[in-house]
C-alpha cells in the first residue's frame, strides 16, 4: 500500500463525515427531529419553541452545535452527566494531551530517521509505500535507534504523569460523589440473597426473623423479590397498551377505530361493565396474593434505619455458608436489573463460567471474518483471488478500484461485522447475573474490550492462515519478535482503519440513524405522537469505551514504529471530544450513575498498551541489534510496573484491615492500654460471636446461620 492509497481512503472518508456532519446540522434543526437530537434537554427541561430559525436557515448545514461543544464547561458536563461522563471525557482529553506530545516527538523527529533509514533511491512521496515510513525501513546495527528508545521514553513517561494525574482526579470525583450525594434510597438498602428455604416458614418471615433478631435497632423493614408471573405480564401488556394508545394521534382514532377504542364517538369507557367475577372481589384477591407468595424468591431488598448501618450489614459475612445470607449494597432504582434477582445465587457462578466459554468461542468463531479481512490488503491474495474468478481481473486492475479494494473496503468490512459484537457480549452479561444495569454494562465493556483488542489488533498483526496463526502462538517466548516483525507492516490496515471505523463511526454517532428511522416510522407511517420519554437512551458505555481504548491502544503500539498513524488518531479524538460532549448534553439521558467505577478498566487498559509496546520496541531492537536501546527498555517495562503498582496501592482499597486495626488504637492517651488494644485489635472478636451464638437459640430453624461480625469483606 502506497501514499496515494492511503490518501485515496482518507478523501473518501473525509467526504463521508463532511456530508453526515452536515446532514445533522440541518437534521438536528427541524422540529419533527427533535425528540431524536435533544431528547435529554425535552425530558429534563421545558418545551421551548424553536426560536428565530428561518425555514431558510433550517435547511443550510451550520457549526453552531460545534462552538456550543467546545463552550461547555466540565461543571455542566458534571451536573448533566455525572461522574460517569466526566469520567468518559476524561479518556478522550487524555488521549488528545498524550497523542499531541507522542506526536510532536515521532512526526518531527523519528519520522525522518524512518524514511533516510536506509540508502535507497527514493519515489515521489504519493508513489512511495507507507513501509518507508516505518521502523522497518531503518537498516540493522544502526545507531540512529537510540532515537526511538529516548522517544518511547519520553511517551511512557508522559502517559504515566497524565495517568497518574487523571486517577487522583476521578478518584476525589468520586469520593465526593460518595460523600456529597443527597440521600438516596440506595443509600439505606442493602440486598439479600441465597435465603435459605425452610419448609414451615416462607422466605419474607426467615429474612424479617434474621434481620430483627441480628439487627434490631437498626433493622426497618425488607421488600420480598418476586418472580415473574401471569399479572406482571398483563400489567406490562397494559401499561404498553396504554402508551401507545396515548400517542395515537386523536384525529387519525375518529377516523379508524371502531366505538368500543378509546377515541370513538362512544364513550371510552361505556362498554366495560362491571361483573360479578372481576378482580376486585376478594377470592380473586386472595388467590393473587397466595400466587405471589408462591413466586417469591430467596432474595429481598432490606432497609435500614441509617445509611451507617446499611454499609455494615452489606459488608459483614452472615453465614459460616458464602452461599447463604449474601448480602451486598443495593443499586440504585432506576439501576436494578429485575430479570436477575430472581436467579438462584448458587448458579450465579456457573453462569460466569458458561458465559466466559461462550465469548471465548465467539472470539476464536471471529478469526474467519478478519482472515478474510486480511486476505485483501495483501496483493498476492487479489492476484490469486483474481485468477479463481476471472471478470474480476480487468476490475482489479483499474487503478481507483484496486485502491478501494486494498486501501478502504477491508477496514470496512471488518467494521461492519463488529457492529455484532456489543450486542451479543451484552446478551452474555445479562445472562452472568448482575443484579444492576451499572453492572451489566461494565462486564460488556470488559468482554467488548477483550474482543476488539484480540481480534482487531493481535490477529490481524499475526494474520496470515489460521494454522500460521496457530504457530505462533504456540511458541510465547518468540511472541516479542514475532509481534516485532509484524506490527510495521501492518500498521497501514490500522491507519486505514482509524480512518474509516473512527471517524466514519463518530459520524454515525451523531446522526442516530437507528432512533432517527423509528422516528419517521412512528411520525409518518404509524401516525402516533412520539414521547421523548419513550426515545430516551442511556450512554452507551459498553461500545464507546472499548472503541477508545482500542484506538489508544493502535496509538500506543504505533506511535515509534510507524508514525504517521499519530496525525489520523488526533483528528479523531478531537472530533470524538465535540461529537461525544454533544451527545451528553443533548442526547443521552443519565438513568442511573455508577460514579465513574469504569476507571480503573481504562488505566488498566493504558498500562497494558504501554507494557505491549515496551515489548515490541524490545523485540525490534533485538532484531536490529542494538544492545544498547535493548539494555535501556527493560528498566523502563520495570518501571511501568512499579508505577502500576503504586497506583493500585495508592487509589484501590489496599491495606484497609491494617488501617482499621490502628484505628482502635491510635487516639488513646495511655501508650501501654493503647499497645494493649492493638494486640487485642487483631484477634477475633469472640464477644459479638458469642452473642449471636446466644441468640440464634431462639430464631426457629436458624441455628447455623449466624453473621459473622468479625469477618469483612473489602469495601467496594
């Protein structure tokens, strides 16, 4: 692949975002398109009109939304998105800041080292293979390779203060979050499950006699979780009923709906009669009622007096049984994921086990596509592909054609088949058992990240046939030098890929295309009045981060081996911070708040990319020979994880027990009682056993459950 193809892909994705870009200017001012562009700002605020915009003005792309992006201060992000959209910014100011220094490093000085690398008669640039570009064009036992070892120095120096810098701020975000929140029902619930069965004894009695005996000052009351039933479906069936029919517009209900639909001639209600069989009578009631207590399930939301005591009971170990009496901080309302509350705590494991199988079965499945993938940017695979199918022949040797088919389709292609990807890695969360959305998102985040790093980095490096990516895997200790001598020469396939799955991608996330169909299809085609309640969607965390860091990632691996990706990855973080600041402002509406927890998976993720790259440049500089810039990356791969260590120490819960076995001792003013109570601090706590041993004599059928006050687990 040469400049010419290269720049052949960036025109044509330039001309994409240009026209979607201005698309959405003229798209976001029409006022039918309003529950689609400013469906945030309709739930939370006023209706207001549509101001002074002419119908001229309405139909001429502008950049006001641009100025309006870039205006808007991390205070407003804060107060509209949470912690969790300060926190996602973060990663793009953080690469924006990190990528603009490796880029000022690499562009104007290993650049030039790359291409006079090695004495050759050089081609007009546009002619030139972006292979001259790279690392692998400087010839063995140069010395200009000490360039490289002091750039990635300066790099993994610079992404560690910033990463340092970022932690310390999203962590007193979110001490402050935790502190500073108005009271919320969260606050004071804790969440129970694996409640024992008991035959003479339904599950809401066991956990009222367990929490009122162990917990009977603090104790308020409990909220059984229900199963799913016959009434929960009718319900939903006409609470769904009752919105759609709420939208339908009333002229287009006097013209097409008989007398007996609200919105006849006749009385919307005159048709229902009363009978004697209805569900208000009390046999009715009873029945209900006794079906609901044989739904119920071992699990239950438990209130407590004080946000104090809640946070006790959630950490304390209950039962002798880690299977029994689990007990965990509540998410929040909005946040609770019902379908899994009513999942036996026992197969919760065996679903994280099943679930883990299954992704790493549908990552392996994914190795067809990206072969395939990679069969077009190589020439020889279209010489041969050529000659198995002969009309393509004279097709692929138009020179604009075969520019397309090697610069731009297979990046594409490759982005079109991870459009599956979240969706099905969100399908597996669900079925692992989280109890909250937060949580669920989180765990798809974690899988997409693996996925997408796996497969659109490892195996399109290492790309080839399956059996030869099979080889290389099963010898690890060549793994430095093969990824050495792979990632130049595929590193064309990852700019071209920033450019048409970055940029083409955040130009499709502005436009919504999906929410912008249904809108037309409910506006023209099933004429009902759309709610923006009903059009309202959360942040997807689970697709945006992974996309990110993978980019951060190609960044990163990159940056000194072939330098001209670096331009291409600022021109799409920067528009990622407009379009991505846009959306939360306007768009996305916060259900529920995590306080940022998605963090530590994003600098976990930044110190995995700067370790991998250490790796490679030692690989590289093994295959150049040059011992000295060997010699010199292996203290800084030590230091990166020194660094990583400091800061699991520093911002994770780290040495909590010790801290809160000083605790009892450090405020006494006799030295020898306060030396006294620190040997006591760290034996067990036999007096609050022995009570619980005491009373547990008179809970009927509980004698072996008792909490165990002495054990804590860490806070989370």
């Amino acid at each position: 692949m040469d400049v010419s193809d290269l720049l052949t892909s960036a025109g044509i994705n330039i001309a994409i975002c240009v026209m979607l870009l201005s698309l959405y200017s003229i798209l976001r001012k029409q006022p039918g398109n309003a529950c689609v562009y400013f469906t945030r700002r309709l739930v939370s605020e006023p209706v207001r009109g549509t101001g002074d915009i002419s119908c001229f003005e309405r139909f001429v792309p502008s950049t006001g939304w641009i100025a309006k992006a870039w205006q808007a201060t991390d205070d407003e992000i804060l107060a509209v998105g949470g912690v969790d959209a300060v926190a996602f910014m973060r990663i793009v100011v953080f690469s924006i800041r990190v990528f603009i220094i490796a880029a000022v490093i690499c562009l104007f000085i290993v650049l030039p080292v790359n291409y006079y690398g090695q004495d050759m008669q050089h081609k007009e640039i546009h002619s030139e293979s972006l292979e001259v570009f790279t690392i692998g064009n400087v010839k063995e036992d140069s010395k200009w390779l000490w360039v490289h070892c002091l750039a990635l120095y300066l790099i993994s120096c610079s992404a560690c203060v910033l990463l340092y810098s970022d932690y310390k701020s999203i962590t007193k975000m979110r001490l402050a979050h935790i502190t500073g929140s108005p009271p919320n029902p969260s606050h004071f619930t804790v969440l129970v499950r694996g409640v024992p069965w008991f035959p003479d004894n339904s599950y809401s009695n066991s956990v009222e006699q367990f929490f009122s005996t162990y917990y009977p000052e603090s104790y308020l009351s409990h909220q059984m979780v229900y199963g799913s039933c016959t009434v929960d479906k009718l319900m939903k069936d006409a609470e769904r009923m009752y919105r759609m029919l709420k939208s339908i517009d009333p002229r287009f209900l006097d013209r097409s709906l008989p007398y007996c639909i609200p919105g006849g001639a006749a009385h919307p209600f005159m048709v229902l009669n009363l009978r004697a069989d209805s569900v208000s009578s009390s046999t009715s009631m009873d029945r209900l009622q006794s079906s609901q207590r044989r739904k119920e399930c071992p699990a239950a939301f438990v209130f407590f007096r004080t946000r104090y005591a809640a946070l006790v009971a959630a950490q304390v170990l209950q039962s002798s049984n880690p299977m029994l009496w689990v007990t965990e901080l509540a998410p929040e309302p909005h946040d609770v994921y019902w379908s899994n509350l009513s999942i036996p705590y026992k197969q919760v494991w065996l679903r994280k086990i099943t679930t883990l199988i299954a992704s790493v079965v549908f990552m392996f499945l994914f190795l067809l596509p990206v072969t395939f993938v990679q069969g077009l940017t190589q020439l020889e695979h279209l010489d041969q592909l050529s000659r198995r199918v002969p009309f393509l022949k004279g097709i692929l040797k138009q020179e604009f054609i075969h520019r397309v088919v090697t610069g731009y389709l297979p990046s594409v292609i490759l982005m079109l088949f991870l459009y599956a990807v979240p969706p099905t890695m969100m399908l597996f969360s669900a079925m692992e058992g989280n109890i909250s959305r937060s949580q669920r998102k989180r765990s798809a985040c974690i899988k997409v990240l693996y996925f997408t790093i796996w497969n659109v980095f490892f195996v399109n490096v290492l790309s080839g046939s399956i059996i030869r990516q099979l080889t290389v895997f099963s010898s690890f200790k060549d793994a430095p030098t093969h990824l050495a001598r792979a990632v130049p020469t595929q590193s064309t396939f990852f700019t071209t890929y920033v450019l048409s799955s970055g940029w083409a991608s955040l130009s499709c996330e502005i436009m919504q295309p999906f929410p912008l169909i249904c809108n037309f299809f409910r506006k023209f085609i099933l004429r009902t009045k759309v709610e923006p309640s009903s059009c309202a969607l959360t942040f997807p965390h689970h697709t945006e981060i992974p996309r990110l860091l993978l980019f951060v990632h190609i960044g990163f691996t990159c940056s000194i081996m072939a330098p001209l990706i670096l331009p291409f990855l600022l021109v799409f973080f920067f528009l990622a911070f407009l379009v991505y600041r846009n959306q939360i402002l306007n768009v996305y509406v916060r259900k529920y708040e995590s306080g940022g927890e998605f963090w530590p998976i994003v600098h976990n993720s930044a110190i995995f990319s700067l370790l991998l790259t250490q790796v490679i440049a030692l690989g590289i500089f093994g295959i150049k020979r040059s011992p000295v810039a060997t010699g010199f990356i292996i203290p800084l791969i030590l230091l990166t994880l020194l660094f990583n260590e400091y800061c699991r120490q520093r911002f994770s819960p780290g040495r909590k027990e010790e801290i809160h076995n000083q605790i009892r001792s450090a405020y006494f003013q006799n030295p020898i009682i306060s030396h006294q109570v620190s040997i006591n601090s760290n034996l067990p706590l036999s007096r609050n056993t022995s009570h619980h041993q005491g009373d547990e004599d008179n809970l009927h059928g509980l004698k072996s459950l008792k909490p165990f006050r002495n054990s804590t687990r860490s806070i989370r």
